[in-house]
C-alpha cells in the first residue's frame, strides 16, 4: 500500500509544473543576476518577471515584494526592521503564533527593546478584539503580530477587522500568511496590512523561498546585509530558481483557487463527519467553521486509550504520515504552545491531519477505519 500523506501544513508535494519551470532554468540561465552582461540580464529580467507575477497575483506593487529565505526569514524581518526602524517599544501577539514570530519577539523583549503584550484568546482559539484595542490604548506606537491562520489549528482571523484596529491606534501590523498563501485570494490593495510573509513551499512550491510584502507607506532597512540586491534590502545572490518556482506556484494555486478550496474543504468536513460519526468521544481543537477555520487543517482530539498514547507513531506504521502540530513530530502532542494555550486536554491525544489538492476521500476513509482499529475496543 502507498503511504497517504496528510501533513500538508508541514509541507506539501512540488509541483510537476513547478519543477519544470525551475528545472528549465537551473539548466538554461545559470548567470548571476547581479551580472551586467547578458548572462546575468537574461536572470535578472527572469527574477523581476516572477516578481510582477507575484504582484499581479496578489493585486499590488512588484516594488512591495521582496524575496526571501522562507517565511521564517521573513517573519524576522517584518519585526526586528520594524521594531529597529520604528522605535517601537510595544509588541502585542498571541501565545498561539509560530515560533519565528514568537521566539523573535521574546528575544526582542528579554534584550529590554520591547514591552510584549498577549492578546487573550477565546474558549474556541480565536482572538479577543476588544482585548487587542484595550492593549493598544496606550502612547507608545505598538507593532500588532497575529497570523492569519494557526498553523497547528487552523484558526483563522479576520484581517480586515485587525486591520482597521491597527490603523485606529496607528499600530504596524504584520500577519504571517504563511499558511494562508495561494489558498485564500489576499487582495492587497484593499487590505490594512503592512507585512505579509509566504513559504512557497506550503503551496507546491520549492523550499528554501518565500517573500516578504512590505507596504509602500512603510520604510524599513535590510536585516541581511552584503550586496544590493532585492533593491538594497537582502544582500545575497538569490535563490533564482526557487523564486522561479515560488511564482509558478502562486499561479497555479490562483489559476485553481476556488476549485481547490471547494475540494479541500469537502475532504475536511467528510473527515469531521466520518470521525464524529465513527469513533465515539471525538473532539476538535480550534474552530471547525468553516468562515473561521483554514480549509486545510483539521485537529482532531482523541480519547484516552493504550494505542492513542503513541497515535502519531501508530499512524506512521500503519503507513500515514500526520503531525502533533509545528513543535512537535514525535509521537506525542506534549510541546505543541498552541494546544497548551487553548482549552485542550492535555491528557487526550491530539493530531493534526492537513489536505491538500492531491489527497482524495479514499484515503480519509482509510484513516478513519485504521484510527478505528486504534480507538474501538473490538468484540
Ligand atoms: C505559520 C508559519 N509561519 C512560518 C513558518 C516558517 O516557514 P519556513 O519554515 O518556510 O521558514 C511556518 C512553517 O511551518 C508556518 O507554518
């Protein structure tokens, strides 16, 4: 039996398309875009053309988009520049967010930069609005980071409503969209954002590449110094097939976008019903609602049983790949700061399944009957 993959959060499968298009330039134009004859300007206008398709994707500017490392570069980006930039003082997030948003705050704030602030969340995951405009009502210029959609839980936030607090307390507001990327359509030029982070690697693209959006209105300097490229703002030769692939990417996933959306979500509520319908005690951590939950992720709590205490080691031998959420691959959910910051149960174990556009409800009926197999005490 072929293993089913339903760790998509964690990465997906590249695109056959996608490599291609790398493939074709790793072979064909292997000069450096920094280079002024024509090897290198034959690279360079293959850059600033995935650029401009970024930027037309995504409804903005090609002057906005900055290539990077990945979301995690990124995400440091967006803070320590502005923080540094701004003379920020005040961060406010949530206890729930990514690590490369979290870890750089809290190193920011134990170096005495910045006072953090968390946001409260609700009994669902979700973020307290009226807590983040009372932590905003203070004389310092505040930097408000809050992701888009958890990657462990899904769930999602509004970003227009953010969006428009922020710009009453005249906050910066950064969101990693990272799991939200090609899988919503983000329209920039409507949005309140200032900084928007994607990893092409959770869309079918290559790892290794992601892009910082930083709006026009907002001037920071580069983190990565050395030489000019990315307009002054990342030195370093670029990645150019990885950014090939980044784009290739983003357009196949908006070429396809309301297609997979209605897809995957169908696979995600026959998983909820399946599981709600088949093994007794079943519950989900985050929100499962659909306007408020990432289509693409599902985590799912289980009872208490022998088999469960070792679920995603279990899962694995029985040929399924699946995950306890970003901190944690291991066999347990112990180290997920997300599940610890939500209303979860410790004691049951808990499971992050996470679609994507290749997976098929074949597969989710084969989990579902080998988690039985875990949970039903046969006769
Ligand atoms: C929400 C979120 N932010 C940031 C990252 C970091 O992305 P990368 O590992 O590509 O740097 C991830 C990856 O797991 C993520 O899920």
């Amino acid at each position: 039996m072929s293993r089913i993959y339903l760790d998509n959060a964690a990465t997906t499968a590249i695109d056959k398309e996608v490599l291609k298009a790398m493939t074709t330039v790793m072979e064909f134009q292997f000069g450096n875009p920094s280079s002024i004859h024509a090897h290198g300007r034959e690279v360079r206008s293959i850059i600033e053309n995935a650029r401009k398709t970024v930027a037309k994707l995504l409804n903005t500017s090609p002057a906005e988009i900055f290539f990077t490392s990945g979301g995690t570069e990124a995400d440091n980006m967006a803070i320590n520049c502005s923080i540094e930039d701004y003379g920020i003082t005040h961060a406010i997030t949530s206890k729930i967010e990514h690590h490369a948003v979290l870890h750089t705050l809290e190193i920011l704030e134990k170096k005495g930069k910045i006072k953090l602030s968390f946001v409260k969340l609700d009994e669902k995951g979700h973020v307290d609005l009226a807590h983040l405009e009372e932590l905003l009502q203070t004389n310092e210029r505040s930097l408000v980071s809050l992701m888009h959609a958890n990657n462990e839980i899904g769930n999602l936030i509004d970003l227009e409503k953010v969006g428009d607090i922020c710009e009453k307390y005249n906050a910066i507001f950064h969101t990693d969209t990272v799991q939200t990327m090609g899988h919503y359509a983000h329209d920039l030029s409507k949005l309140k954002v200032h900084f928007i982070t994607c990893a092409a690697h959770k869309l079918h693209g290559p790892k290794g590449v992601g892009f910082l959006y930083i709006n026009h209105n907002i001037k920071i300097k580069p983190m990565i110094h050395g030489g000019a490229q990315e307009r002054n703002m990342r030195g370093g030769t670029e990645n150019v097939y990885g950014i090939v692939g980044l784009a290739k990417a983003l357009e196949i996933a908006y070429a396809e976008l309301e297609e997979h959306q209605n897809y995957i979500q169908g696979l995600k509520s026959y998983m909820i019903d399946k599981l709600q319908n088949e093994i007794p005690d079943v519950k989900f951590n985050g929100d499962i609602d659909p306007n408020r939950s990432l289509y693409t992720v599902l985590n799912v709590s289980f009872p208490t049983s022998e088999m469960g205490e070792m679920l995603l080691f279990n899962l694995d031998i029985a040929g399924i790949s699946a995950s306890g959420g970003s901190a944690c691959s291991s066999g347990s959910n112990v180290g997920s700061h997300v599940l610890t910051n939500i209303n979860s149960d410790p004691g049951r174990p808990a499971v992050r399944f996470s679609f994507c556009k290749n997976n098929t409800k074949e597969e989710i009926d084969l989990v579902v009957e080998k988690l039985k197999d875990f949970f039903l005490v046969k006769a």
